[in-house]
C-alpha cells in the first residue's frame, strides 16, 4: 500500500469516526413530583356554626388568621398552639353567608371583611383591632326579590386598589355588578352593570383566563348546572358572557381557577356535588373539554400550590354521606393533583364525622407551610353548633 493510500484510508476512518452518531442514550425516568402531608393539629367548637372562611393577617403580627361569618355573627381566631384564639367578634345581622373575602379596602393597613348575607356587608377593622358594621350596599333594588349570593375581590384595573365583583341573584336571573375601588373614603365608584345572566349565580372567580395578563371572571350557577365566561377587556369594561360546556347534570357551588399542569396557564375548576368535579385546562384558543376528578359529591374547591412544586394542587371538600337524626355525615378534605395531560390522582383524603362547610388554605401556625382550615357543622338536636379543625403541613416530603 501506498503511503498516500494509507493516509486517505485513514482519513476516511477517522472522518467515518467523526461523523457516526452517538448511541441513544436510555431514557431517563420522569423526576417524581414532590408531595406534602398533613396532620391533625386540633378542633375546637364554636357557636353557631361557620358558614364561610377568610383567611388574612388581621393583628399583623406575620401569620394569617381565621375570620369565620356564622348566622349573625363574625368571628376572627388565630391559632397559639393548640387551639384557636378569639381576635374579634362582631355581631352583624344575616342568617346566611354565602361569601366572605379579607381585604383592606380602605388602604390603611387594616385588614376589612366583606359579607354577602343579603346584601353586601363591609366589616370595617378599628385601631383596636375590633370590627364595626359599616355599611350595606345594595346594587340592585331588593323589591326585585335579589340578594348578594357571591362576591370576589381583585384589582382588575391594575391601580393597586380592590375591586369588588357581585353576583347579585333569585330564582330566575342574576345581576353582575363591578363596584371599582376609588382614592379616599368611600371607596366605591357607582356599581356597574356587567351582565344580566339567565341563572342564578352561586361563586364567582378572578384570573387571567383567556391568554393575556389581565383578569377575567368565570361564574357557576347551581340552579342551572351552567358555567359562564366573561372576559375583561382593555378598555376596562367586561366583555359579552360565554356559557362553557360543561356535563350535564352539574351541581356547581364552587369554582377556582389556577395552573395545574405547568403550562402558564389557569385552568377552572368547578365543584360538583352531585357527582364529580370537572377541570376545564386553559389554551390558547379558550378551554379544553371537561375533565373528571377521581372522587365526587364535593361542593369547596380551592386551589394552592401546596408542595410548593410550582403547580397546583386541587383542595375538595366533600360530603360522603349527608346528616341524618341517626347517621352522622362524612365528610373528606381530598387533596388532588394533575399527573398527565388528561389524569389525575388523589393526594391525600383527610375524613371526618361531620357536616364540611367551607375549607381554607394558608399558613395558619407561621412555620412557612400551607395549612387546611375547615368548618363542620355538628349533629344537635338544639341550636346548631360547630367546629373548626386545623390541618397543620409537613412540607414536601
């Protein structure tokens, strides 16, 4: 051989060496995602029983609060150690609670409540860390045989100031107003008409919904199964409602929004008591069809990241069995979780013997960890009473 012919053949080796691809590598296995437990911390009576939550720093002291709206009364506990604290109560007239936010309205750095029982309620909070009745709005003439049935706050005009959104509902329609926060006192601009739906509005939520930044509102409306859309538009006015589809026969008493799946955007939720709850993921060109949720009869939904993952997690409260003379209920907290693009699983199931409420989330005990806070209403053959337990977290395991 040539020595010129050796070096092409070895050239060509070389070269052959350089251009061969690399060996696949085996595929690796999917991280698994972290989880987080729970634990029971306590329970304590109160009387009446609570009908809605809140949760926020009322004493400012670095760690949320409990504001519970019970039949004509509002309570505010904090927890020290193993048991709850009375912050406040506040007498204020309403049988029924059908919502409940913490906010500061005013901006003085004092948190506020707002109630629907009726009509619209603010709690103002004193300097003494009490609360008084302020005042009651009505956004619509209560001949009209309307009452306030779901509230939610937000700023979604994007001045740093609270806005106030109102379902305002009877039997055969239901009115959304827009109350928007204004400087000084009072805070409200004169309530707005956003839409006139033909159903009976029973929760509302507040997210970006439809691709850009700004918030939208989604409605559920028990009496009629429906779930409607309504987008907030750039000139600051709210869109034309959209009915989303939905499976029949749906029981919706909640709704929540929040991103489940990692994709940068929210998904809704909707409870479902009837049956199970249903998830409608987020695209680019609106939503996905409904999806089911491994467990049903939950009327709550709420969501939060709890294992602190960067999504999700789904917190139902659900009831079992209802109350009877002889049988008391049973209730479950079900912590849900996305585990692909069409699944789901169930995290933890927390039960108890008696009647769920409402459910909240946030960190109650100042350790850094989401807790679950909930009411139940106890079986009595008297004046109704209840109970509020804590679930205190153990963070990402």
């Amino acid at each position: 051989m040539t020595l010129a012919r050796a070096v092409g053949l070895t050239a060509a080796l070389l070269g052959a060496c350089v251009a061969a691809p690399p060996a696949p590598l085996p595929p690796s296995a999917p991280t698994p995602r972290p989880t987080t437990s729970f634990k029971a911390h306590f329970a304590q009576e109160v009387e009446p029983y609570g009908q809605q939550l809140a949760v926020a720093d009322f004493n400012r002291d670095g760690v949320h609060d409990l504001a519970i709206a019970a039949p004509g009364v509002v309570t505010v506990l904090t927890a020290v150690g193993a048991a709850w604290r009375t912050l406040a109560t506040t007498e204020a007239p309403g049988e029924a609670y059908l919502g409940l936010r913490a906010i500061d309205l005013d901006r003085d750095a004092r948190v506020d409540l707002l109630a629907a029982s009726g009509g619209l309620r603010l709690l103002k909070q004193g300097a003494d860390g009490g609360f008084s009745l302020d005042l009651t709005i009505e956004t619509s003439p209560r001949d009209a045989g309307q009452a306030v049935t779901s509230l939610e706050v937000a700023d979604l005009t994007g001045d740093g100031r609270a806005d106030v959104v109102v379902g305002n509902s009877a039997l055969q329609g239901s009115a959304v107003w827009f109350l928007e926060g204004v400087e000084g006192w009072p805070w409200l601009a004169s309530p707005r008409l956003v839409a006139t739906l033909p159903t009976h509005t029973t929760a509302m939520a507040i997210a970006p919904l439809d691709g850009d930044d700004r918030p939208d509102l989604a409605a559920s409306h028990v009496l009629s199964g429906a779930v409607t859309f309504i987008p907030f538009l750039p000139s600051g006015a709210f869109g034309a409602p959209v009915e989303l589809a939905v499976p029949s026969g749906l029981v919706p008493d909640s709704i929540a929004a929040g991103d489940l799946d990692g994709d940068g955007r929210n998904d809704l939720v909707v409870a479902n008591r009837s049956n199970a709850p249903v998830v409608l993921r987020g695209t680019a060109g609106g939503f996905t069809p409904a999806q089911s949720l491994p467990v049903a009869g939950c009327g709550v939904v709420r969501v939060a990241d709890l294992d602190l993952d960067g999504l999700s997690e789904l917190i139902l409260g659900c009831v079992v069995r209802v109350t009877t003379i002889d049988r008391p209920a049973l209730s479950a907290l079900v912590v849900v979780r996305s585990s692909g693009p069409t699944t789901f699983e169930i995290v933890h199931r927390l039960e108890t013997v008696d009647l769920l409420t409402d459910v909240q989330v946030s960190d109650l005990t100042g350790d850094g960890r989401l807790d679950l806070a909930a009411t139940f209403l106890l079986p009595t053959g008297s004046a109704p009473r209840g109970q509020v337990r804590l679930w205190s977290g153990a963070g990402p395991e």
